[in-house]
C-alpha cells in the first residue's frame, strides 16, 4: 500500500550541523532582500510617488493593505503546495518573480497598477515568508527550534534597517523610477547564492519517511490541542497586535517627517526600529528558549505598547526612546506569535494551519496600515489612529495573558 509523503520526516534528537545553520543562513539572506525592499525599501519613496501621482496618503496606503492580503492568501496557498513542492524552490521562484515585478514597478503610471503590482509583490513576500520558514525549519532543527526560526526572521529588521538609507540617499541622485529599476537586480544576484546554501536533502521531507513516522512524532511530542476559549484568546491577540505594529511601522516613514525629521533622519529613525528588531529577535529567540515562548511574547507585547505610547504622546527624545521600545516589541512579537502558533497546531497539517493564521495576520495587518492613513486623512494627523492602537495593543497583551493561564489549566 503507498502511503503519502510527509511534510516533515521525524525529529532525531541530534544537535542541528553545519549544513542546517547553512539553510538559516539562505533564509536570512533571502529574508533580507525581499523583506527589506518591499516592507521598508519602498515606503521610503511615498514623498516621490505621493508627488507624482497626485494622490491621497489613505490611497497610497491602501496598496499595502492589498499587499498585506494577498502575502496572507499566498502563505495559506505556499502552506498547501509544500506538500508537493520543496520549500527551497518556492524560494528561488519567490526571487525570480520579485525582480520581474520590481521592473515593472518602476514604470507604473497610475496607483490602479501599483495595486495590481503589490499583488504579485505579496506573493514574492509569502515565498520566503513564516510558512517556509517555519516548515524549514521544524523539518530540519529537532532542537533550538525557537533560536534558528528567530535567526531567520531576523532578515526582516536586517533589510529594513539597511535600505531606507539606501533608498533615501538613491534619491537624492536620481528620480524614483530608475531606483527601483536599480533594486530589481538583487533578488537575481541573489539566486546563485541561496540555491548553494539551501542545498541538500529536501526540507519538506519529501521521499524520506512515511506518514505514520509523523503520527508517531505528534503523539509523542506532547503538543497541546487548543479548547475554542485558547484559541479565542490567541486570535485576539495576535490581531491586535499586527493591526497596531503595522499601523506604526509602514505609516513611520512619514510620521516622522510630518514630526519634523527630514528623509535622511526619517530613514535613520526607521533604522533604529529594525536594528533595535535585530537584535531582539535573537535575544528573546534565546529567552524563549529559556522561559517559554508565551511568557517572553506577553513581555514582548508590553514592550511593544510602551513604544507605541511614546510615539504617540512623546517629544523628540520620547519619541527615539519610543524607536527602540517600538523595535525590540515588535521583534519579540513576530517571532514569537508564529513560534506559539507553530507549537499550538504542530503535526501533518502544520503549514495548513500556519498559512490560515497568515490570512488572518494579514487581514490585521492590512486592515492596520489603511487605518492610519485614512484617520490621517480624515483628520490631518496619525494621533487619533494611533491612540487607538495603543488601546489594541493593550487588549492584545491582557488576552495573551490570558492565553497563557489557559494553558496553564489545560
């Protein structure tokens, strides 16, 4: 009798080698590009394409609420496919189609195609997002898991501290179009380079284990079916979160102009979010590790809402003090919401269930990042919008800590 093949082959107790930290460095690197250009790179030229559309900043941002929608569709579509594809293709794929949409990009004429074009930049975004990342990983690591996943998504702050900066000073020598045309050649560049590091047997498991060995690693495993309450408490907080993160994040760029920054600060400021992020990943990937991963998110989502407010109610030195605090809450809160998801619905259907909570991110997220340019709009500042996140955030780390003494009786 054939049986099917896994998404995983089984977990050894075996320390992870050289060639498993090789794939998280491949995924940090892709992480870095795509991430970097399309979450923080391109919001780096709204002053330029605010200008020469003549549009709105609520219609402008509404491109990334399109963007948002479709990386989650294309998260619970990746989570399906890595049944029968590698993730590792996915990737390659994910780079090719970014480059070829980058070109595109920069000869957009109206905000009706830079739509259409967020939707394929979605779909870049997803392949190389916390589905593989997180299949990849749990495939590969049967220790540290928490630690390499933190490490790989630490290519998102990476690229979006290194490229506003870049694109900020691009454009003081040129006009926006031929700097995204100059951009669409790294995810080329990169292929060669992450083809060579994501090497070696497949990730997925694919032709390497029976379906039974996985039955076999989830009963053994002690994973924790979620009652409706749990799981109740866990999309409520993951919503608040990525609404309100995003919300803060991809409106930044142009809060602080609007504060008083010029571009080159503006893109400084955004800097000090995602190297605060940076760092933060790993540390609180290590503080999971040691105190558990809802713990470290409850205190990540604090952290969180501590920026938030002084950004939101700060002067100059509240505000950059606002940065950090945004930054290392932030950091926590990405990593740790898909490691808690991950171990919440470990087993055969994991990336199902890993891209379903993706859509439902991305529906936050989106819903966040139009909100705050539409309050704006509406009433000429981001405070009114930002004070409501700041109440979400809150919501989100009262139903966290709920969320953990839920477990806790279970």
């Amino acid at each position: 009798m054939t049986t099917a093949t896994p998404l995983f082959r089984p977990s050894t107790s075996s320390p992870p080698c050289l060639r498993d930290w090789g794939m998280i460095a491949g995924l940090l690197l892709v992480m870095t590009a795509c991430h970097g250009v399309i979450s923080a790179g391109l919001p780096a030229l709204d002053k330029a394409i605010l200008a020469d559309l003549h549009i709105g900043r609520g219609a402008l941002k509404l491109r990334e609420s399109i963007f948002l929608m479709s990386s989650g569709l294309s998260g619970l579509m990746i989570g399906f496919i890595c049944m029968h594809v590698r993730p590792s293709r996915i990737v390659l794929a994910g780079l090719v189609l970014l480059s070829g949409t980058l070109t595109a990009y920069a000869h957009a004429s109206s905000i009706g195609e830079i739509y259409a074009l967020y939707v394929l930049l979605g779909l870049s975004f997803a392949s190389s997002h916390v589905v593989i990342v997180v299949l990849m990983v749990r495939a590969r690591f049967a220790t540290l898991r928490t630690l390499a996943t933190s490490i790989a998504l630490s290519g998102t702050s990476i690229g979006a501290a290194i490229f506003p900066s870049l694109i900020v000073r691009a454009l003081e020598h040129t006009d926006w179009r031929s700097v995204v045309q100059a951009v669409a050649l790294l995810p080329l560049l990169l292929v060669p380079v992450t083809l060579w590091l994501l090497r070696g047997p497949a990730p997925s498991g694919i032709d390497e284990a029976p379906r039974a060995s996985i039955e076999t690693e989830i009963t053994t495993a002690g994973t924790t079916r979620l009652s409706k309450p749990a799981t109740a408490l866990l999309m409520v907080a993951t919503f608040g979160t990525f609404f309100a993160s995003t919300s803060f994040l991809l409106n930044m760029f142009l809060y602080l102009q609007d504060k008083g920054f010029d571009a080159r600060e503006a893109a400084s400021g955004m800097s000090v979010v995602f190297l605060t992020g940076l760092v933060g990943k790993v540390a609180i990937g290590a503080a999971a590790e040691r105190w558990g991963s809802s713990r470290v998110w409850n205190t990540a989502q604090l952290l969180l809402l501590a920026g938030a407010l002084a950004l939101t109610f700060g002067g100059t030195l509240a505000m950059i003090a606002g940065l950090v605090l945004l930054g290392a809450g932030w950091a926590g809160c990405y990593v740790l919401t898909q490691v808690v998801i991950a171990n919440s619905f470990a087993g055969p259907r994991l990336g199902q269930m890993t891209g379903a909570f993706i859509v439902f991110e991305a529906i936050a997220s989106g819903s966040g990042v139009w909100f705050a340019g539409y309050t704006y709009d509406l009433f000429g500042s981001y405070r009114p919008g930002f004070i409501a996140c700041c109440a979400l955030v809150a919501i989100s780390a009262a139903a966290t800590f709920l969320f953990r003494r839920t477990l806790k009786r279970i």
